[in-house]
C-alpha cells in the first residue's frame, strides 16, 4: 500500500498510513476481508494508503489462498518514504 503522489525522502510516516497498516493487520487477523476487498468504505486512511490499486490487490488473492486452519503473523512492519508500507504477511498452520 503506497502512496506515491505524496512520498517524501525523509521524516516521519503519515498518521493515515500507520492507521491503515494497523487496520489491515486488525482485519487480516480477525479474518474480516471484506472489509478489505471493499477498502473503500474503510475511510480517508484507506483512500490515501491505496492510491492505485494495482498494488493493493495482491494481498486480496494471497487472503482468498488462505485456509482457515492457518493463523497470521507479521513481519516486516515499517513505512518507508512515508507512505509505502512493507507490510509483511505470513500464514501458518496452527497444527
């Protein structure tokens, strides 16, 4: 998820873009996706964090690939440039 309109070099990342890392993680774990595949209705953070969202629906086919049986965890979680989030998903089998 990125923003590339408005990346910066330096500084902090935008309160939206933590906001809506923090409520990806919150879906994913709770297994409510669609709530993710209609990001749209999830508010500004979402509108601004998927600018285009050819980037956004590779995690939407990678949940569908999922089973029930396999838990989330993750990795990798920093913003870069602002706005880009590195977000990284792994799915388990709780067995």
């Amino acid at each position: 998820m990125h923003n590339l309109t408005i990346a910066r070099m330096s500084g902090s990342p935008y309160k939206w873009a933590i906001s809506f890392d923090e409520k990806v993680k919150k879906f994913v774990t709770a297994r409510d996706y669609l709530k993710l595949v209609n990001y749209e209705l999830i508010g500004e953070d979402a509108l601004l964090s998927v600018n285009s969202a050819e980037h956004y629906f590779p995690l939407i086919y990678s949940l569908g690939a999922t089973n029930q049986n396999e838990r989330a965890s993750f990795f990798c979680e920093k913003i870069i440039y602002a706005t880009i989030s590195m977000l990284c998903i792994l799915f388990e089998s709780s067995s």
